[in-house]
C-alpha cells in the first residue's frame, strides 16, 4: 500500500505536498540540517514538519537548502503559511475547561488566537500553522493535520 502524504504536515513554501514525494529519494536532507528549529522530520515513507517541541519561524532556511540543490520542491516566493488544518480539541484545552491558560496565546506572534472573557480559544483564519502554539500547550489540545 502506498503511503498518503496528504496526513503530513508538509514543510513550508510548498506548493502541493505530494511534491514532497521527491524528498524521500533526496539524500541530501539539507532541509533538516539547516532548520534551526529542529522541525523538520524525515522516515522512510515522508518528510514532514513536527511541532512538539517547536514551532516554524519562516526562516526560509529549508527553501533554500533546497534550491541550492537544485530540486526546487519549496518555492520562495509563497507566503508564510504552511498548508495545514488546525484545531482545538476542547475536552483537553485548559480554557475550554475554565482554567486559565493563556501559552497558546503568548506564543502567537500574529495574534491568531481570540479568546473570550480569559475563556475559549478560538484560531483565527488569520492564522499561518506554523505550530507554535502546540508546541506550548501543556496538554496537547491542539491539533495539526496536513491536507
């Protein structure tokens, strides 16, 4: 059976992440040497962005590691924004459950995260996936799945 990449988070400045398909042959892994946020994961299967223990800072560092390499997988020119879905899971999320918690929050710097009354997180479309906010949430409430 052939793996899906669409359930990766794939890496940002990526077009479509079935390209990624291509990284799996590159021995190169330049992508993941030159990441200074130490996201970038590679297995047999896939090439994918991991945000438990940070988030992406849209260096640009793993697009041109990249180009320098002549594969052109990551394009430049794409916003910062990783093509990802993102979510809350309620039952797990501290506010949710009405107890103050704000690191998602504090560790957005685009202020995508709207809570009401201290309470209830909400992420804002204006939100780029670049995972920090799960990389600081004490309870893993929230949920990135590649698309």
């Amino acid at each position: 059976m052939k793996y899906r990449f669409t359930k990766s988070i794939p890496l940002p400045y990526c077009k479509d992440s079935r390209i990624l398909e291509s990284c799996i042959k590159c021995k190169n892994n330049s992508c993941i040497d030159v990441c200074p946020q130490n996201i970038i994961k590679k297995d047999n299967y896939k090439i994918y962005l991991d945000f438990e223990n940070n988030g992406c800072i849209f260096c640009k560092k793993c697009a041109i590691a990249c180009n320098e390499y002549s594969l052109s997988l990551l394009d430049l020119n794409l916003e910062n924004h990783i093509n990802a879905n993102i979510s809350i899971n309620e039952a797990k999320c501290l506010a949710w459950n009405k107890i103050l918690c704000s690191y998602c929050l504090d560790a957005c710097e685009t202020k995508s995260i709207k809570f009401y009354n201290m309470l209830y997180p909400e992420i804002l479309e204006s939100c780029s996936k670049c995972g920090m906010c799960k990389s600081v949430c004490p309870t893993n409430a929230i949920v990135f799945r590649g698309i």
